[in-house]
C-alpha cells in the first residue's frame, strides 16, 4: 500500500463520518421541510434539539477532506473544482444557508412566523445540500468529467449534471433522510418516535428505488463504476454486505426495534460510501485523474499521514466527550453509556 | 469585468467577510471565558449573566465564521486551481492543522454553549478555554500560510513546477513570528474595542449598570493592552518587510527613489506615473529609522525594481497609513483608559472616556481590513511572491462575475441579519436580573 494508497483511505473515512453525522443533521433538516401531521411542531423541536450541540463539528468532516485532498492531491483538487465550478457554488450556498438560518432561527425572535421564515431557508438549504452532495459524487464517478494532463478541464460546465447524477443526488438526499429518521426514532419518545419510525420506512422506500435508478443508470452514464459495482468480486461482497444491512435496517423498523435499526442504518451508509470508494478505486476523478497521478510530493504526503495521526490523537477523545455529553442517555455504540450502567 | 478582476473581487469580498468573523472567533471566546472565570472567583451572577449573553453573541458569529471559512476553502481550488495545484502540498500542513484546531473549536464551543446544564460547571470552564485557545491556534495556522505567499520557502523551484519539497521548512517561512504576532494582536484589539465600543454606548445611556460595567472593563481590558502591544508589533512586521519584501515595504511607504536617510512620507497620494507621492507630510530620516532603525540607512525604492513588479502604489500607501493611523488612534485610547483606571482603581466610566471608546468601536475593524489589504495588494502582482503571479493563478472557467454578484447578496444579507440579531441581544441585556435570565436560556 502507498502513501497515496493510505491517504485515499484517510479521504475515505472522514467521508464516512460526514455522512454518518453531518449527512444526519442534512437529513434531520430534510424532516423538518416534511414534517406533518398533529405532532408537526414537536418533530421540528426534536431535530433542533438533535442536531444544535453537534452539526458544526460534524460539519468540519467535510473542511478535513478538502484540505487532505488539496494538500495530498493537489492536482486533483484543482481538477474537480474547476470540472465541477456550478455545482460545488450551489453546494456552498446550500451549506451556508443551513448553517446560517439553523443558528439565526435559534437565536432570533421566538415569534411563530419569523422562526417559520429561518425554518424554511434552514430546511430547504438543508435538503439541497445533500442532493448536490450526490450530484457532485455521482459526476466523479460517471467517467465524464475528462480532464487535459495539465487539469485544465476539456468537458464543458454542464458535464456534471445528467440523469445519472441526478439519481445520485436524490440517492443521497433519501439516505441521509433515512439515516436521520433512523437516528430520531431512537431519540424520540411516544408517538413521536412511531411518527419518524414511519418516516424511516418511507425513506427505506426511496432508498431502494433512487438506488435502482442510480444503478440502471450507470450501466449506459458511468460504465466504469457499473464494471466496478458489479464485476469485481470483492465488490460484489460489499454489495451483498450492503444489502444484508439495508435488509436488517428495514426489518428492525417494521419489527419496531429501532436501536437495531439505527445500527444497521449506519452499517448500510458505512458500507455504501466504502463500496462507492472500492469501485473507483484508483480513480478520484473517473477516468483521467488517480490517487496516483494526481499525487503531491511524497515528503509532504508523509508528513501529513503523521499530522493526520497526532490530530486523531486530539480530536477522537474530545469527539467521544461531546458526544457522550448530548447523545448520553441513549446506548449508542462507544459513543455513549447509559448513566446508570455507570454507577 | 474581466474574469480575473471577478475572481479577485470574489475571493477578496469572501476574505473581508470573512477576516471579521475569524478574528471575533480567536477573541470572544476569550472575553466570554474570562466573564464565566470571574463569576466562579466573585459569586457575582453580573458576570454569569454576561458570560451567557456573549456565548450566545459567540454562537451566531462563529456559525458564521464557520460557513464563510468552508466558501473560502472550496474557492482557492474554485477561483485559483493552478494555484492550489501548485501550492497545495507546500502550503497544505499548516491548513490541515488548523482542520484539527477548527474540530476543537465547533466540539468545545458545542459543548459550552449547549452544556450549562449538562457538564459540570470546571468542565464547562475547561471548554470555554478550549474554545479560545484552538480559535488562537487556528488563527496562527492560517497566518503561516499566508506568510508563506510573502515569502515562499521550503521547495526549489524548477522548470516551473516545486521539487525537493520540505513541508516544515516552507510552514515556517522566513517572518512567520511576526506576521502570526501582528494577526493575533490584530484580533483582540479589534473585537475588544468593538465589544468595548457597544457596551460603552449603553453605559452612558444607563450610568452604573453593572453588566455593562462588567463587560467593558474585560473588553478593554484585554483589547486595550493588544491595541499598545500592536505598535511594538508593527515594528518588528516593518523591519522584516523592509528586509524579505523590499518592493512591498516601497510600496507601503510610497517611497519610489532609493536613498539614504529616507524621509517617511506620512499620507499623501503615491503616483506610479509620475514617480512620486505628492501631498506627504515629510518626517525627515523617519523611514530609514523605522525599517532599519538607522537614520542613515539605504532604503530602496519602487525604481529599483522591475515596473511590472510593483503593486498598486497608491491603494497599499493610503491603506497601510490608514491602518497605522487607526491603530494609534487605538493605542492612545487605550493608554489614557489605562491612566483612567489607574487613577480611579477600576473600570474607566468617565462620559467623556466613554465617548471615545464608543467612537473608537468601529476603528479596530476597519484597522485590521486595511492591514489585511496591505499584506495583500502589497503582494501583488504576484499571488506567490516572486514565483506566479496571479493572473496565472485564475480558474479557465468563465463568467465569474455571476458567482462575484451572488456571493456579494449573500454577504450582505448575512451581515444586516447578523447585525440585527446581536443588536436584539445587546438592547435586551443588563436590565433583566441575572437570576432571570439564567431561567431564559434555551
């Protein structure tokens, strides 16, 4: 395994986490645009309260990856900016909203219409985020970002958008939605835990159809990823993986036990992200840019898997405090105990 | 507009909305921190209350640090691609370490603002203190690397591309102490007038109020003492500049001639053209004194160097006085603050004080945006200084000028919303008892 190898890898996982815990905070403001029925108030306090202490760190996931791929692979870097200027511009000002309007709204007036106001740019930004989030993934992979040997890019500004991609984006937005509810179902009591139990299937639903769409779609938009989901045999491991936990996840729900659920949610998302990884692997821009010819010097690849090593050292223990602090009192993996096994 | 004029007025906007927020972020903390000490050291719920109002005065700003701080890290690669493919790896360490510092900052500050309740009340001190220190650390971080487009260090350059790359050399380049000193002071001066500045417009409207009282006496407290470490700082940032930057600290003078016993040109109007700065109250021997702290010293001129090199002589001179100008304004405030306090054994509260402090609220700001147009202008034409320039930098995409028209409404309508909404927590604080307010927050 190479130094670039290895960074690939660290890319890899601080995207697992953003879409583990900033997709969540995405996702919980996708249900606060559709949040309905007799409980339509409590569903918004609930993915308030859920997200406040925690989606500016999670947030910061993203702001890892972007300086480890600039500063590990810079031409790449350079590539998919420019390859892929009006949707990255679209998904900054989705990002900036939401993060504006969830903080305005709670700091602002407690007045119902001017928190409606924030609550509409906050939830709209947030489900928009996410579906450029996908967009922007799904044009990585589709092999039609072409890109000249100095980066300068040879495909035009629109190359990005397509059905494919398309799919992907509203892949994203329906899993981050799923993963959201998932998580809420756990942290809800009563019928407010039922209400996004119900929500969680319906997301399960959207899922599994973006995901078909997505796939049928690659096989004609992004061969290579289509090759790469279907005929490598490892792959073809983590898609049987993928599945059992995607079955596992939607079983748990209907079986009303929502902490398997939620387990199974983030396994389904964790293998998902990985196997999107594994199947362009070694491509960061599909087809003309990998980890390896979009490599910086070796000395500064080195030295920046050991600044990577010492930061985990900071931040995993301050991370584990945080989340121990809000998500305590629900059983939740090593992020949290329950008080009471404690004493 | 040209595209690159569009991408410079792009990135340069983002920066100057950004540059206030980030340097709020390495200070406020700070200020609410010391608030929530002295409660725990007096028992006087004044600064509780305090604390608490200017965490949540914190939490909008740094939301919005944060935000503006992730458009600026997408558009370096969005606005300056070959930039970034150049720099990316020479560069990349110091942005990669503040990542960690920018993670202890959102996890600590989640923490403090959420956890009143929920953690015990050393902890939740601990995290406040967390919270200032990662925002300084972050602060530093980034002034490395722009220290490094000063002065590029750490790489040979060959057949236009960087070999025998040296990660740690090029994070210290030379005059990184200086420039990381000067930002630092920078930020706590310039929040700890405009923080002081507000508080001392509502003391005079209510005379004694002890939470304003409270807050001025940290604000200026603590902005008062960077603002008169700030001139010893700008001295040390000179003579580096006079020795690594020749062209910029010309510039900055608008000093076009080379000669011995340079006098010091203090405003006026530097013309690339005609070659001179008309309109200059003269100091005789002032420059070479202060870049070389020799009155007979040579000082070289913009004549010295390639036209094609200079920067717009007459922005960086009028930019760089009006920095230096207010930030002695600054100073002068904050020295007579400290006699004040000296003679009155307490906060300064005198009107006529109280006047100038609120007059001198808004000068912090505009002082650190002029010195952040120096270094910048200054550097010009060249985006790496010697190495590319920045018209080679620029992204091939087009029509720059429609993201430019965008971000500009959204920097503006996030600003008037920012404005209004610390404005609503400032008028509504210091009446309420502290006890009251305490069963208020969220």
């Amino acid at each position: 395994m190479t130094t670039a190898d290895l960074l690939g890898a660290v890319i890899l996982a601080a995207l697992v986490a953003y879409a583990l815990l900033a997709g969540a905070d995405f996702g919980g403001g996708v249900w606060d645009l559709l949040a309905s029925g007799p409980r339509k108030a409590e569903q918004r306090r609930l993915v308030e309260h859920a997200i406040g202490p925690i989606w500016e760190a999670n947030h910061v996931w993203l702001i890892l990856v972007v300086v480890v791929l600039f500063t590990g692979f810079p031409l790449a870097f350079a590539a998919v900016s420019t390859t892929l200027f009006l949707p990255l511009v679209l998904l900054l000002v989705g990002i900036v909203l939401r993060g504006a309007a969830f903080t305005f709204r709670t700091y602002d007036d407690h007045d119902d219409r001017i928190q409606a106001r924030w609550g509409l740019v906050f939830s709209a930004s947030s489900t928009l985020a996410p579906l450029l989030l996908g967009l922007v993934v799904g044009a990585l992979a589709s092999g039609r970002l072409r890109v000249g040997a100095d980066g300068v890019p040879l495909a035009g500004q629109l190359a990005g958008f397509s059905f494919f991609t398309l799919a992907t984006g509203l892949f994203a937005c329906a899993l981050f939605a799923f993963l959201a509810a998932t998580y809420l179902a756990v942290e809800a009591e009563g019928p407010l835990a039922e209400d996004f139990r119900l929500r969680a299937l319906a997301a399960g639903v959207a899922v599994f159809t973006t995901a078909a769409a997505s796939l049928a779609l690659s096989r004609s938009e992004a061969p290579l990823v289509f090759a790469g989901l279907t005929a490598r045999r490892w792959s073809l491991l983590l898609q049987l993986a993928t599945g059992a936990a995607a079955v596992t996840a939607f079983g748990a729900l209907l079986a009303r036990r929502p902490h398997l659920a939620r387990a199974a949610a983030v396994a389904q998302v964790t293998l998902i992200v990985i196997g999107w990884g594994a199947s362009q692997y070694p491509y960061l821009v599909v087809p003309d840019v990998t980890l390896a010819s979009a490599s910086g010097p070796r000395a500064t690849q080195v030295a920046l898997l050991v600044a990577l090593a010492a930061g985990a050292v900071l931040l995993f223990p301050s991370l584990y405090l945080l989340f121990r602090v809000f998500k305590g009192e629900r059983p939740f993996s090593v992020v949290d105990r329950r008080p009471a096994r404690r004493a | 507009m040209t595209d690159l004029l569009a991408a410079r007025w792009l990135f340069g906007a983002s920066l100057a909305f950004h540059i206030v927020f980030a340097a709020v972020g390495v200070a406020m903390p700070l200020f609410m921190v010391l608030a929530e000490w002295r409660w725990h050291r007096t028992g006087d719920d004044v600064h509780l209350d305090l604390a608490r109002r200017w965490a949540k005065g914190t939490a909008i700003l740094f939301a919005v640090g944060a935000v503006s701080g992730t458009v600026i890290s997408f558009e370096l690669g969005l606005l300056w691609p070959r930039f970034m493919a150049f720099a990316g790896p020479i560069i990349g360490m110091p942005f990669s370490l503040e990542g960690f510092a920018f993670f202890a900052e959102a996890i600590f500050l989640g923490i403090y603002l959420y956890g009143w309740d929920r953690v015990p009340p050393r902890l939740h001190l601990a995290a406040g203190a967390a919270v200032a220190v990662s925002g300084a650390v972050s602060a530093f971080f980034v002034t490395l690397a722009n220290a490094w487009m000063n002065s590029p260090a750490g790489f040979r350059l060959a057949a236009g591309r960087a070999e025998d790359v040296a990660p740690l050399a090029a994070m210290f380049p030379p005059g990184w102490s200086h420039e990381v000193l000067h930002v630092l002071l920078s930020s706590y001066a310039a929040t700890g007038f405009a923080v002081a500045g507000i508080h001392a417009l509502l003391l005079r409207r209510k005379p004694g109020n002890a939470f304003h009282r409270a807050a001025l006496g940290i604000a200026l407290g603590v902005g008062g003492l960077a603002a008169l470490l700030q001139p010893l700082s700008g001295d040390l940032s000179a003579r580096q500049v006079a020795e690594t930057q020749p062209v910029k600290l010309a510039a900055l003078e608008g000093h076009f001639r080379t000669q011995r016993g340079a006098p010091l040109l203090v405003g006026g109007l530097a013309d690339a053209e005609a070659r001179e700065t008309r309109f200059a109250l003269e100091i005789p021997y002032g420059l070479s004194l202060l870049a070389f702290h020799d009155p007979h010293a040579e000082v070289k001129g913009l004549e010295a160097f390639p036209r094609d090199t200079w920067p717009n002589t007459l922005l960086v001179h009028l930019a760089f006085d009006a920095m230096v100008g207010l930030g002695t304004l600054l100073a002068l405030v904050a020295l007579v603050g400290a006699a004040l306090a000296w003679r009155a054994r307490g906060v300064p509260t005198a009107r006529r004080y109280l006047t100038a402090v609120v007059a001198a609220g808004p000068l912090g700001f505009l002082a650190l945006e002029a010195g952040w147009l120096v270094t910048e202008w200054g550097r010009q034409p060249f985006t790496i200084r010697g190495v590319m320039r920045t018209a080679q930098a620029v992204t091939p995409v087009s029509n720059l000028t429609v993201p430019f028209a965008g971000f500009m409404l959204l920097y503006v309508f996030l600003g008037v919303m920012v404005g209004l909404l610390l404005w609503r927590q400032i008028a509504r604080a210091g009446d309420a008892p502290a006890a009251q307010v305490v069963r208020e927050m969220p």
